[in-house]
C-alpha cells in the first residue's frame, strides 16, 4: 500500500508543491522543488529498504567467510592435543597423538562450514590411518570439503555417536578410505579401543582398526 501511493506521489507531489504554495528556486540553471511530506516518507523508505538489503548481503556474506567450528578438548594429554588452525577459507588440523602408523585427534565440536574446508595435515609418511573422535554433545555438521594433506595416503575415520550430518555441497579429498561412524568407537585388534563417549578409557594402539 505504501510503495503504491509512493508512485502515487511521484507523479502528483508537483501539483500539491503548487496548490502547497512550496516555490521553485532556480540552483545553477535548474530547478529544486522543496519536496512534499510523501516524497520525504519515500525517500526514507527507499533508504530502510537498501541498508536492509544491504545488512542481508554483509550477513551472507560474513556466513560464507566464517570459520568452521573445529574445537579440539584436552583428552589426548598435554602435547598430543589437535590444533586448529586457520589459513583463509581452510582449517589446518595439525598434532594429535601419533602411534606409529596411527594418528588419533580429539574435538569437543567438528564442524566444516559452506564454503570452506577442513585438512588434516600428515606428519610423517609413515600415518596410514588418522582417527577423529567428537566427544561433545552435538552431531557434526559437513557442510565443506574434508580432507587430508601430506606424503601418504591415509584412511580418515570420523567418530561422532551423536550424529553425522553431510550437505549437498560437502566434499572429500581423502587419499585413502573414509569411514564416517556413529558407533561410540572403534575397537583396535580387540585389545583396545579409541572411544568418543568414554575417552577417558581409550587406549591408544598402533594396530589397524577392526570393530565398531
């Protein structure tokens, strides 16, 4: 109703400027009308109307160029906890704790936002499986690539019992296999077993995995 009787006004603001008594001026060989009150209420509507648009798009914007929700804890022990860090629009996923040809990471939250991706970094060549447990209490949401970097090709294992979520623009760049599991860990040659709901009892082996 409003944007109607804006068109409205747009067209008739000149004839009530005159029956108004609002004079034109001359200003540099042109004419400037003293604008009426539903001219002024369209211009204030025309300037809400693009800071609003204006605040959508930055807010979009700022959603893309956010950073993923990577949290590592603080099960692995002092000196074998993950690291994240953020190089532009990618998490670098660096320390855990290395068992031979094992490497295990542990997050309180793992999440890889549109746009975005999430690279675990190999160490040594010598990792053939890298082991990601999620011990918080919200499923993970894959929403970016996820992948891994280095001189070899491991298996990546993802371990959130509370769910795994992968949208339709979700990515792999994994060398080897990937498995993706909500089980509450992976049991290693039956001896021990890297747990998400009971981390404090895992047991770190260099073993390859066999249970769930």
């Amino acid at each position: 109703m409003i944007q109607k009787r804006c068109i409205e006004s747009l067209l008739s603001c000149r004839e009530d400027d005159r029956n108004s008594g609002h004079l034109s001026q001359p200003l540099r060989g042109k004419t400037l009308h003293k604008p009426c009150s539903w001219q002024r209420r369209c211009w204030q509507l025309a300037i809400a109307l693009l800071v609003g648009i204006s605040g959508v798009v930055f807010s979009l914007g700022n959603r893309v160029l956010a950073q993923s929700n990577i949290v590592p804890d603080d099960t692995l022990g002092a000196g074998e906890n993950s690291v994240v860090e953020s190089v532009g629009l990618i998490e670098e996923i660096k320390g855990g704790a290395q068992r031979g040809q094992n490497l295990f990471h542990s997050f309180l939250e793992f999440n890889v936002d549109v746009g975005r991706e999430a690279n675990f970094l190999i160490p040594v060549p010598a990792i053939q499986n890298i082991f990601a447990r999620v011990t918080g209490a919200n499923p993970s949401e894959i929403l970016g690539t996820l992948g891994t970097v280095g001189d070899s090709q491991p298996n990546l294992f993802l371990i959130n019992p509370n769910g795994i979520i992968f949208g339709e623009d979700s990515q792999l760049n994994v060398g080897g296999s990937f498995v993706a599991t909500t089980a509450n860990g992976i049991g290693l040659d039956n001896t021990g077993r890297f747990s998400a709901s009971e981390p404090d009892s895992s047991n770190l082996l260099n073993i390859n995995p066999d249970v769930f």
